[in-house]
C-alpha cells in the first residue's frame, strides 16, 4: 500500500525509509544504516544502489580517510521532501483502516518481535 503511494515520488517504502534514516543522521555508515533499519548488510547495498544510481545519495569520507559514510545529495533531499506529503496520505489511508486499537496491537506486537529478533543475536 504503500508504495503504491510514493510511486508518485519515484519511491518504495523501503527506499523512503533509508532516505529518512541517512536525512535524520545527516551521514551513517553502512553497518549503523542497516542496524536502525533492521537489515543485514548485504540487503542494504542492494537498496542503495537504485538511490546510487539516481544520485539520491553519495558516499564521503568520514573522519578516518579508510571509513565511507553516506548522505543525501541535494537531489535525495529534494526526493525526500516531495515523497513525504506521499508517505503521510499513506500513513492516514493505514491509520484510517487499521484504526487506534489496531495501531497500538500492532506497535506491541512489533515490540515483542524487535526483542526477540534483539535476543536471538545475542545467543
């Protein structure tokens, strides 16, 4: 559902939601990228490609020359901001299906999994 929202922006969900996460930290490296959204390594370099491609984000150098981090070009930011009024229609079309109750069963429910998930890495 929603992508079928941010189609209009050029966008899956999953491409919004890394744009979001690099946006919201200015530069991440891959390995922090992908710990906040949940994603192994891997699956995340093949997200970032299209949004390499597209020049949405770049690679710089971080404080240790041998350390790549990863931005928003002006371009991704300008993505950004015109999927967002997208991705909150999407958000209201959810809510208004789901409704209330089902939003906080589904925020508990996320909750236990995320933990879960959190425990069997640790093992």
């Amino acid at each position: 559902m929603y992508d079928r929202f941010l189609a209009d922006a050029n966008l899956t969900v999953t491409q919004y939601a890394i744009l979001v996460h690099i946006g919201r930290a200015a530069r991440i490296s891959r390995t922090d990228l992908a710990a906040r959204l949940g994603m192994q390594r891997t699956t995340l370099t093949r997200n970032l490609r299209p949004l390499e491609r597209q020049r949405l984000i770049k690679g710089v150098a971080g404080e240790d020359r041998r350390e790549r981090l990863i931005q928003l070009t002006a371009a991704g930011l300008r993505r950004l901001d015109a999927a967002y009024p997208l991705w909150e229609q999407a958000q209201r079309h959810f809510t208004s299906e789901v409704g209330d109750p089902g939003i906080a069963d589904l925020r508990v429910a996320l909750t236990t999994v995320v933990g879960a998930l959190r425990a069997a890495d640790h093992e």
